[in-house]
C-alpha cells in the first residue's frame, strides 16, 4: 500500500495528473485586457459617437466567433465547447439588441427594445465584452485535446482518414 504525503487541506497536490487539460491559469491577464479594452471603446464612443461603438462590437463580436470556432476545432472537452457557445449566442442577443436599439436611438432619439431601461443601450456592448472574456479565459485556461490536433493535420495534409 502506497502513502501518500500529508497536506494541508490548502496545499495543492504535489504530482500532476498525467491526462490533465487544465493549464496553470491566473486571470489577472484578462481582467487587466477587458478594463483597458472598455475604457477605450467608451473613450471612442464619447469622442466619436455610437457609429464607432457599433463598429467595434461588430469586431469583437467577430472575434468571438473566430475563438468559438477555435475552441470546437481543437477542444474536445465538453465544458470548454458548452461554455464556448454560450458565450458566442450571449454575444450575439446582446449585439442584437445593442445594433435595434442603438440604430433606433440615431434615428428616432429614443431606444425600441426595452426602453424603460435608459441605458441599456449603452451598457450592451459590456455584455458583448463580457463573452469575449469567457471566450478568452477558455483558450488560457484549457489545453487543446491532442487527438483534435492529429486529426486536424491530418485533415489539413490531405491524408485519408479511416
């Protein structure tokens, strides 16, 4: 019978698991990328209007998609694909509401989707930010499976797969 060293309930274990697809993650990293990316987009937003604040939910919204679509390709653990896609379909209803209500408020000066919240309008694109940050936290918290690796080369190089 095997002995295992004595712990603390707070030390962490001393081996690492040989199959563990979890990385080292601290997300710190994320949260200081999320800040400074929100003080800059309402920093645009106020200098140059609600035109550019559309324009750069657009471009995270497609990055978004672009990590979801990493993350299905190379990540075969469910949790990781689950929230992935989570976080592109909450994106995507936030956008959706952001694009109706800001284009109505340019318009027409007031917001059509829920417009008893007044800032709702201007509070979309952190939800939209706020996926991007799932997303993000997923490629650095998680390692891609390495069977999803060898089959996308293999896939790439043109061989037949049985």
């Amino acid at each position: 019978m095997s002995e295992e060293p004595e712990r603390t309930p707070f030390q962490p274990p001393t081996e690492k698991v040989a199959d563990d697809h979890r990385r080292d993650f601290n997300p710190m990293k994320t949260y200081f990328e999320l800040v400074i990316l929100i003080f800059g987009v309402y920093a645009l937003y106020y200098i140059l209007g609600l035109e550019v604040l559309i324009m750069i939910t657009l471009a995270v919204l497609i990055y978004i998609f672009r990590e979801t679509y990493y993350i299905l390709d190379y990540y075969s653990y469910g949790f990781a694909r689950k929230a992935a896609v989570f976080n592109a379909l909450h994106a995507s209803a936030w956008f959706i509401v952001f694009a109706i209500n800001a284009y109505s408020v340019l318009q027409f000066g007031y917001p059509l989707i829920w417009p008893e919240f007044e800032s709702l309008t201007q509070t979309s694109p952190l939800f939209v930010l706020t996926s991007a940050f799932g997303s993000r936290n997923i490629i650095r918290m998680y390692k891609p499976s390495d069977e999803m690796i060898l089959d996308r080369k293999k896939k790439s190089s043109g061989a037949v797969i049985d």
